[in-house]
C-alpha cells in the first residue's frame, strides 16, 4: 500500500498555535497539535515560536510541504539583522484610531483609500499601527529605540514563515502573499502591487516589505528538507480550507467576526465595511470585520449567571426580546468604525428585565451586527446564496436558529476543524504538487430555524445605533 503524502497546516492565531498533518491527496487530518499564546494586543513574536515548537512536537515526522495561516495586519518591526525591536502590535490592538483618522484625511478622504488600496484603513490596518509607534516613540524609549532601529516591517506569517526557513539571513528573503499583504494597508489587491509612499507617510521613512509570493510557490525549505509553501492570512486561509464557492459567504464567530467571500474582481467600498482584500489562489475576498462576536454571548453568559449551555436555552425559550436592544460593541468596535464605544442595553422595562429576553437581545445584537456585515456584500455585487457559520460561537443553538431570518440567507454547518489550518495544509498541498486538491468538507445539520420578525428587529437595532452613535464615537474614560 502507497504510504500517503504528507503536508503540514499551520494557524498561528491571536490565542493559540494549531498544527494539523494531512494526507496531501484527500486532506485527511492524521495528527494534529496546539499550543497557546500569551493574551494581551502586544506580544513578543519568540512567544509564537515557542507555541510553534510546542504544538508540532512530534508530528512532523514525514511532513514533506507546510504552510502557516497567520493572524492578519499585526506589525512585526525588524532591524537589519532580522532581530525583533519591538512586540508585535496585533490586529486587536485600538491604540492607533487617532492615528488612523489622520491617515485617511491626509490621502483625501475614504474614497481616496479605497481606490489605492480597495479598503479604507482602520485601526487594525497594520499601516496605522507604523503612525501610531512614530507618533508614540517620544513617550517610550522601547518604542524610541524601535523606531530608529526599524529596518523592515513584516506580518505574523511571514515572521514565521522566514523563521521556520534553514537559510534565512537577516531580513533577505522574506516573502508574504496576496492575502496577507492586502490587509497592511499599503498593497493593492487591483494592481498586485505596493503602494511604498504611503508607508512613507505612515513612518516617515522606507522600510524593506516582503516580496509577494505566488499562491502556490515554495518560497524556502526547512531544515529537515520539507517545502516552505507562500502561506497566507488567516481568512484567506480559512477559505482555501471551506474551499469558499461563488455565491457562499463564510460566517466565522471566534474572537472577532467575520463575514467573507470569494470573489472574481476586486472590491473598493469607500464607506470602510467592506474591506477588499484578496484571497489565496489569485482572486479576491471582500471581507467585513467585527471586534465583537462570541465573547458577546460568553459575557453575557457570564452576566446572568449561566453556562453558555443554559444561555442557549433561555435565548431560545423567550418569545423573543420584546423590543430590548444589546448593542454589542464591549471591546470597542471596527464594523462600524468605533474603536472608543462600549456595550449598551436600551429597552429595559419591568418586562424586560428578564435572564430569557437578555440571552434572547444578546444574540440578536451580535447577529444584527452580521447582518450588517452581509449587507455590505451583497451591496459590493458579492451574490449571497448560503452562509457558512463557522468558530466557537457557531456552535450555540439560538446562532444556528435565529441566523437563517436575521441574515437572509440558507444557513449550513460545516463539521467543527480547524479551516485556517486545513487551509494552510492545503496550500502546501498545492505546492508540493503543482495541483490545488479538491478535499471534502463534511457539513452537519444546524438547529431548525426560527421563524421572527428580522425586519422590526433590525429596524430597532439600527434605529438605537443611530440614536446613539454620538455617544459611542466618544472616548470612555472609565469615570
């Protein structure tokens, strides 16, 4: 019996390292690791070499290809010997929203930033985070030192990709790919080529970037021999791993919220939903972005006093939220652009103030914010046949139930995996063969939907978020 191929999918994301080994041919997981990272929005990048080596140890046995999806926009500062001079400010890091309001007027307006780069910058754009340390640089003598020893600027994916490289030398050689570099801010998915001025204007200086790789490309080897495939971002990764059909859009509930398709020309939407990234095979992924999504539900979980098994079950027993609106912006918010805002709960009455009904607006507050996000597709051209939901919070009842009505969409369950792995292995997969596989992904039955009133509910929600915007676009200080 032939022995299978076999190649190695790496996700290196905010929370964690995943490793899965696969059969290059059919794309069956045969071992898989993880390891976690430290918490926090700066992080020192050793951490994710660590976790690397952690979550690989002992699978990497036979591994001919591997490829790493990484955590999108983070900011990796190298000096000319490749050594890192300051911790990686992630994606989920909101330090640099006065900053990102100066880079957009300055180019001229959103409109300006969607025709050079088919996205308007927010704060998680990496090409805020450079204004931000230059901005900063005074008040800190690490971000000082940073700052005058910059050499180059680089993503999580291709710090690792390089790292895991035998014969890498200093900050030569260094490769990104499509996927990830249309999310820095300075590379455009409509041309496939960098926009070097405005990272000029964003750090007051060049500074080397990463040659963009092909999609299928071999970019460098390990030490043990195995092919180091371009790797991608951790949605576009996502993608290649769902294997994403014209007309699916992708709904992924984790830390963040995601809402992405795949797409055969490119995106500019000048409002700043719609970010027009590009994708891992040479097309295009609009994607639209929320900070909030199943830490909404856990939180408020955690509020009444419930598992998230018995929020489930009072989200679904309520009759519905009885005109209650949960705003869900309680880590500030990207989609819509309010980096300062906070949660807020409008529609308490005796009647209301009830455990059901507060599970019940919770997760009608984080599926509006969704709907929203499809909109925005749809608006873009992107065709809206079936939704994917995918990450932890895709495994909550009343998501599965409530989602058909509130999205406008037919709602399937792919089998829960780790998609920005699988994805990232089936990119190695494409390049130690030459061939992009066609892999299987098994899809379960989600909860039957619920029929209710997504008009008069969104119509709420919109109408609070209107009222209140002012409020939200404000700074809270705390007092």
């Amino acid at each position: 019996m032939t022995q299978p191929r076999l190649v190695a999918g790496v996700d290196c994301s905010t929370q964690a390292t995943k490793v899965v080994v696969c059969d290059a041919e059919t794309g069956t997981i045969l071992r898989e690791g993880r390891a976690p990272h430290p918490d926090g929005t700066q992080v020192d990048p050793q951490e994710w070499w660590k976790a690397w080596e952690i979550a690989s140890d002992g699978l990497l046995d036979g591994v001919e290809a591997i490829a790493i999806g990484g955590q999108q926009h983070g900011m990796v500062l190298l000096d000319e010997t490749g050594e890192v001079v300051h911790p990686a400010v992630l994606w989920n890091d909101t330090s640099s929203a006065d900053a990102t309001a100066e880079l957009i007027t300055e180019l001229g307006g959103p409109e300006a930033w969607a025709e050079a780069v088919g996205s308007m910058p927010v704060p998680s754009f990496t090409v805020t985070k450079l204004r931000w340390i230059r901005d900063n640089a005074d008040t800190d003598p690490v971000r000082r030192d940073a700052v005058a020893r910059a050499a180059a600027v680089v993503l999580p994916h291709d710090w690792m990709t390089h790292r895991l490289a035998a014969d890498r030398t200093g900050i030569d050689g260094i490769t990104t790919d499509r996927g990830d570099a249309s999310g820095t801010g300075w590379w455009s998915p409509a041309t496939n080529s960098y926009r070097e001025d405005l990272v000029e204007r964003a750090f007051g200086r060049s500074l080397k970037l990463p040659r963009v790789a092909g999609p299928a490309e071999i970019v460098g080897r390990t030490a043990s021999g195995a092919a180091l495939a371009a790797g991608t971002g951790d949605n576009a990764a996502a993608a290649l791993g769902l294997d994403l059909q014209v007309g699916d859009v992708a709904i992924s509930l984790g830390t963040s919220g995601t809402a992405f398709a795949r797409s055969a020309h490119p995106t500019a939407d000048a409002s700043g939903f719609v970010a027009g990234f590009a994708d891992a095979t040479g097309e295009y992924l609009p994607l639209v972005c929320t900070l909030n999504a199943a830490r909404v539900m856990s939180a408020t979980a955690e509020l009444l006093g419930m598992t998230l098994a018995e929020f489930d079950e009072a989200a679904l027993s309520s009759p519905g939220s009885q005109g209650l609106v949960l705003l869900p912006f309680l880590d500030g918010e990207r989609t819509p652009d309010l980096p300062h805002s906070t949660g807020l709960v409008y529609g308490l009455t005796r009647a209301t103030m009830q455990p059901a009904i507060m599970a019940r607006a919770a997760v009608e507050g984080l599926l509006c914010g969704l709907a929203d996000a499809v909109d925005a597709l749809r608006a873009q051209g992107i065709p809206v046949n079936r939704l994917l939901l995918l990450g932890g919070g895709a495994r909550s009842r009343s998501v599965q139930a409530l989602a058909p009505a509130l999205l406008g969409a037919e709602v399937v369950l792919p089998e829960p995996a780790e998609y920005v792995a699988l994805g990232a292995a089936r990119q190695a997969a494409w390049a130690l063969t030459g061939d992009l596989p066609t892999w299987q992904i098994p899809v379960g039955k989600p909860e039957p939907a619920i029929t209710l009133d997504a008009t008069q509910i969104r119509t709420n929600y919109a109408q609070v978020l209107t009222n209140t915007r002012p409020l939200l676009s404000s700074p809270y200080n705390g007092s």
